[in-house]
C-alpha cells in the first residue's frame, strides 16, 4: 500500500542528506536552468505528461531544480539503481553465486553407476563459455561416464518464473526471459535465419546455442528475390516448457535477403539449463546414458564440483550496462536468499531492499517496488528517492567505484550509447529506463564549471512512446550540463 502525504516539506527533511537542501535564495543561473528544462518539458503544454525532475549538488547537496520531485512515477529501468545500490552494500562487491554438482550412486572405472545432479544457486551469468569451463573442471572428477539422468535443481529459488507485475502482452521476447534458481544464459536463445539454396527450399535454420531444449518447426519457405520479407519467428505457446520448448517458423524469406536473428526467450530455465551441461559434456567426450529431468538433490548426495560465478561487480556492470532485466531480477531473489534463507522469493529481496532504503533516509511506505528490473507499472518511486540513492551510491567508498562504473557513459557504451550526444565535454554517467509511455533518465554530469551534479528526469504520459519523450530528456540532460554558477 502506498501512502501518500501532503506535507512534502516534512518528507524532504526526512530524508537524511537532503535537510540542508532547502534554500531561500535562487541565483539568476538557477533561474536559467529553471526556464531551459522548463522549455523542454512542460506539464503545463502536455495535460497527460508527468515529470518528476531533481537536479542537485554532489558535493554539497544543495537542490539546483525540482519539479515534482515527490510525485509518484513509473521508473522503468532506472529501478536497477534501487537494486544495484542494495545488492552490492549488502552482499558486497566480490560476492558468488554458487552452482553445484552433486553424485548419486557408487563410481567405478570412472562410471556413474546412478544420476548427475545439478544444483543451481542462482547465478545470472552462467553463459555458454563459463558452462563450458564448468565441464572443463567436471573432466577432472574421474567421472567419464553417467549411467542415469542428468538432474536439475532449481529449488534455490521459488517457483514463480515470470514475475505477476510484468505486462501481459510481453511473450517470448528475450527482455522478458523467465528467473529461476538454475539458469543459463540470461534464458534466452538466438536463432539465426538464412535463405535456402534456391526458391521454394525451406531456409536454413541455426539456434545459438546449439542445444537439445529448443525444437525448430521450420514451415518457412526461401522466396524469390526482390519481394518482401514475412519471416517470423515465435516460440509457440502449446509446449509450456515441461519437456523443451518449440520455436515455429513461418512465411518467406527472400533468396537475396540477408541472414536475420530473432532472440526468443525459454520457458523452463532448469531444463534450458541441464540440456546445455549436456550437450556440453558430450562435445567433451563424457558418455551419458540417461535423460535430462528436474528433480531435488537427495539426502546422502556427494558434491562434486562447486563452479562460482562472476564476482557481483561484474554482474551488476552487466546489468546496468546493458539494462538486463532477468539479471535484476535475479540478482534480487539472491538477495532475498542471503537474509531471509532460501527459497530466494522476490518479496524477501524486497524486503532487504525496502529495509536499506529506510537506512539511508527513504522511509517504508512513501513508494512502491514490486521487482528488480522495473519491467512492470506497479513500482512507483519519486525522482527525489532515486537522488538519494544515487547521492549515497556515490559517497559510500564501499561501493562507489562499483556502483558508478557500472551506469553507462554517454555516446560510448550500453544503452547510454546513443544517447546524449549534445553534452559535448561534458561526462555524463546515467541508467536509462523505458515502458511505453514511459522514459527516464538518471545519474551524475559534469556542469560547465565542473561541478559534479546528480539528476533525475522520470517522464510518464501513456500517449507517447518512449522514444519520443527519451529525446526529451536528453535534452534536459544536456542544459544541466551546461549549468554554470557564474
């Protein structure tokens, strides 16, 4: 539930850090800044638009522009602040996921008489080359042959795959790709089209990568050269992932058109996940009698094999880099696990994150986060509250040189690549965020004096597609980079 009050005043000087931010005076050059943002992005000119705005001092904290910096919005992605900040205070920069191997059955002459277990620890970036050095360090348990099934668990985390706030009507897009305790990467497959030989010959079909999970229904025909494109690509709805998943592949793609590439996320991530470990295994000369199956490590297993991730800092990077929505998602499942106990759930991972909100000054029950990724129109935060953890995800030496590298530079790299290109010299550091009807905006830039300042922009108007109000707010990005005291 969220609870709203009208005495704003009283919620600004609750915030710790922020008390010394209100000012009696307003020099002309705030005044400038003022009417610049205002020129851009007016609530007044647009009814339905929403605009939450906070620029204000690094150093000092002293506030340089609001508007509507307490109201309620939707952040889209820049809710992965909320969870960068909070995973790596509270699990800490070089932190782990574990994945597991575990025996069942008495080995001989390098035999597995029984089932190979694979317990996942909800690591996000287990990708196909760190699953190939894991069979790598597999290769050296004197096991060559496995005379049962290969078993899945994914018991680490809860059921719940899809998160209930995301929109409805995302299906088998890779940004929407399912969490789960055994996962493999970011659960999601690429697969790549080529026309045939000739005109009337189906086109040729290659998933990446390769793997005995997915099934190609290839009813697609290579056409004749100059007309339009109608390939499609979609996993189909009538295998829900128990045993595979199927992809079908309808309409024409021309014989002269080059080759096309559809991500598509999975519906099983355990399945995706042992169907991987053993096709890689094979490739590695292991021979395996049995089947792919899900399944819990039974009492009296022996481990045999304990494969770390990538150290948090890197994830994270990942993750605000590139916006990766089943990374935060994930991420905040295992931080629910690390203090709640496992299941990992996204209400424990909440909870941690809600109480070291409430630690920095953001009290319970002034927003609402319902995930990680900011992948739904439930979470509603203030651009206020995304200052504040901005401001403390830099002061924290703990955290900050993480924290800070891993938003995107403007014009260079991640999501932030082709955006804000107007802010010439000046450096800006910022997490994107988008929905329809939503884009948002926020992080540190360099001003013209170079002062270091932080900046929220979150934009919401169900008429306009993001795009379209994104262009906005790099607009005002770059007017407050070019804010100067004298």
């Amino acid at each position: 539930m969220i609870r709203i009050y009208l005495l704003a005043l009283l919620l600004l000087v609750t915030y710790s850090g922020f008390s010394e931010e209100i000012s009696p005076v307003t020099s002309g050059s705030q005044n400038q800044l003022k009417a610049s943002i205002e020129n851009i992005i007016s609530t007044q000119k647009l009814k339905d638009l929403k605009a939450g705005i906070f620029v204000s001092s690094l150093k000092s904290g002293e506030v340089l522009y609001e508007q509507n910096a307490d109201e309620l919005l939707i952040p889209a992605s820049v809710n992965k602040i909320f969870t960068a900040y909070a995973s790596l205070k509270r699990l800490k920069p070089n932190f782990t996921f574990k994945t597991q191997i575990f025996t069942k059955g008495a080995i001989h002459n390098e035999t597995l008489a029984g089932d190979l277990y694979l317990k996942g620890g909800g690591d996000p970036s287990l990708v196909s080359e760190r699953m190939w050095m894991l069979v790598n360090d597999l290769k050296r348990s004197g096991i060559k042959k496995i005379m049962g099934n290969v078993i899945v668990d994914s018991s680490f985390y809860d059921s719940i795959r899809t998160p209930e706030a995301r929109p409805k009507y995302l299906k088998d897009q890779a940004y929407n790709a399912p969490i789960g305790g055994l996962s493999f990467n970011f659960n999601t497959c690429t697969v790549y089209v080529k026309p045939g030989e000739k005109a009337g010959s189906p086109p040729l079909v290659y998933t990446d990568p390769e793997n005995t999970y997915i099934d190609v229904v290839n009813q697609a025909t290579t056409t004749k050269a100059g007309v339009n494109n109608t390939l499609a690509v979609n996993r189909t709805e009538y295998v829900k992932g128990d045993l595979g998943d199927t992809v079908l592949l309808r309409g024409g793609i021309p014989i002269d058109h080059s080759e096309v590439r559809f991500y598509k996320n999975i519906v099983n991530p355990a399945l995706y996940a042992g169907h991987m470990l053993k096709t890689f295994m094979l490739q590695r000369g292991f021979k395996i009698s049995g089947n792919v199956a899900e399944g819990t490590v039974p009492e009296g297993a022996k481990q045999i094999l304990e494969f770390e991730s990538q150290p948090l800092w890197m994830i994270i990077w990942g993750m605000n880099k590139f916006s990766n929505n089943f990374v935060a998602d994930q991420t905040l499942k295992r931080l629910g696990a690390e203090v709640w106990g496992v299941p990992g759930t996204m209400d424990k991972g909440i909870a941690v994150m809600e109480n070291m909100l409430e630690d920095i000054g953001i009290p319970k029950g002034f927003y609402k986060i319902v995930d990680g990724s900011g992948l739904t129109r439930e979470t509603r935060v203030t651009a206020r509250q995304v200052a504040r953890v901005l401001q403390m995800g830099y002061q924290d030496f703990s955290t900050s040189p993480e924290f800070i590298a891993s938003l995107g530079i403007g014009g260079e790299d991640g999501t932030m690549k082709r955006r804000a290109l107007a802010i010439n010299e000046s450096v800006i550091r910022a997490k994107t965020g988008s929905l329809d009807g939503v884009s948002s905006l926020a992080g540190y830039v360099t001003s013209a004096d170079n002062e270091l300042l932080v900046f929220v922009i979150l934009l919401n108007d169900p008429k306009f597609k993001y795009g379209k109000m994104a262009s906005w707010a790099d607009q005002a990005a770059a007017v407050i980079s070019k804010f100067k005291r004298k």
